[in-house]
C-alpha cells in the first residue's frame, strides 16, 4: 500500500467513526438515561457515571402499563405484515411479469403514497367511526394494510422483474400452472427480496404514530403513542421516557441480528440484471 493510499484509507476511516459517532451517541445516551434516577436524569452539567437503576423500566410496566401497549403494537404490526406480505407478492409479480394493468395502474398504485398522511386521517377516522372500528386493534391493522400495500407492491415488483421469465417458462412445460410455477420456483428465489419487505412493513407499521393517536383508544394505543404520553403537567419524564425507547427499538434491533444477512440480500437484489 502506497503512502496516497494509505492517508485515503485513515481519513475514511476517520469519517466512518465520526458518523458512526454522530449516529450511536443518541442512542447510547438515550440507554444511559434509562439507567438514571430521576435525580441524576434532570442533573446539569449531566453525571456520566452513577450507580444503575431499573426504576424507569419498572416504573413503566407497573405504573404505565407499557405491556399492553408493546403487545398491542406487535400484533398491529404482526398482522398487517403477514397479510401484506402474500398479496404484495401477487401484486407485484403480476406487475412486473404480465404488465397488469399497463403503466397507469402501475402509477396509480404508487400514486397514493403522494398524499400527506394528514390528509387522510381525518376521512379515515369518519369512516372508521361508522364501522365502529375505531379503538381497535382490527382498525388500526386495516389501515395500515391499506396504507403499506402499494408500497411493498412497488417494492416486491423491482425484485420480480430481476428474475428470468425462463425460470417460468420452464416450469410451466413441466406442467405446473402459473399459481404452482410462482409459489415453488419463482417466490423461493425472490425470498431475499421478500424478506426485506416484510422487515420494511414491519418497521413501517412499528413506528408509526399519525394513525395510531387518531384511530385508537386507552385499551388499543401502540408503543409510540404511550411514549408521547410521558409527556405530562411536570413536563417530559426523561427516564420513564427513555427507558419506554430502549424497549421500543429493542425487537427492532433484536430482529436485525436474525435477519441480517437475508435483509442485506434482499436490499441489493435486483440491483443488477
């Protein structure tokens, strides 16, 4: 390795550590904070060593009852994925193999995401109001089907365009139908793919907050609408508040560690034809 190349490869490693940095501290800090009391959380100039607690994490348990809302947030997001997921799929696949619908549709489809959701909660909730399925978690689950659905079809359609039509071809002269062909050859293939849209949808469907204030009750609230409700006559509750974060992003983490490499190959699947 040349001198050139050796001051090229320290100042990308010094930018790969300063943003690592800008990225991580946040975080970090936010799990420090989970460990304070509520003394030392509100302390300034702020105390970086102290003597750990799980009184945020019991508090919000016990007092805020976060579990209900953590379950609540993991079966909306459980449910909208695995039904998303399968007619995503189909969509997507009649899209990119048999031009359903011509280009219009395909724009149509997109076309959706274009709105601000702020436009819509307000007509979704008078409708949902009438069906009577606001503060449910069967609601809540609809909508956000509803609103992730053209989405993951655009997605899934860039990754069955990358798969050759021989693939079909040739299972249909072996005598499959088209619905046999896609399920056993040409949906295993693009298991990357869906794989990483189904991480996507779930993401999506975990933090979102617009629809979950709007649409839900005391009994169906999710995880990101508990922790706007740290917010009280005192002010912000720092710890509770950053304790119910750690336990917010913790499946999100625990779920990238398990997936990691399928997810990596499913982002980059279709990059290249």
């Amino acid at each position: 390795m040349t001198r050139s190349q050796r001051r090229w490869n320290i100042a990308a490693h010094v930018v790969l550590i300063i943003f690592s940095a800008i990225i991580l501290l946040p975080i970090l800090w936010t799990l420090r904070t989970s460990f304070a009391s509520e003394v030392i959380a509100y302390e300034i100039p702020p105390r970086l060593f102290f003597k750990p607690t799980l009184e945020n994490y019991r508090d919000i348990f016990v007092e805020n009852n976060f579990l209900r809302y953590f379950r609540n947030s993991l079966i909306v997001a459980l449910m909208s994925t695995m039904i998303s997921i399968p007619l995503a799929a189909f969509a997507g696949y009649a899209f990119a193999k048999y031009n359903t619908g011509g280009d219009r549709l395909k724009f149509l489809v997109i076309s959706s995401q274009m709105l601000p959701p702020v436009v819509l909660v307000i007509p979704l909730f008078s409708i949902f109001m009438r069906l009577h399925l606001v503060n449910t978690i069967r609601g809540l689950t609809i909508s956000y089907l509803a609103f992730n659905l053209p989405f993951l079809i655009w997605i899934l359609m860039g990754f069955f365009e990358a798969i050759p039509n021989e693939l079909e071809e040739a299972a249909l002269i072996d005598g499959a139908s088209r619905f046999t062909a896609f399920v056993r050859v040409i949906f295993p293939i693009a298991a990357p793919g869906v794989m990483a849209a189904a991480v996507l949808s779930f993401i999506l469907c975990w933090n979102e907050f617009l629809f979950a204030l709007v649409l839900t009750g005391a009994d169906s609230s999710t995880v990101p609408v508990a922790l706007a409700a740290l917010q009280t006559q005192r002010g912000v509750l720092i710890g509770k508040l950053s304790a119910g974060v750690v336990m917010a992003i913790a499946p999100i983490v625990i779920l990238s560690l398990f997936i990691q490499k399928y997810l990596v190959r499913g982002l980059s699947f279709g990059a290249i034809k």
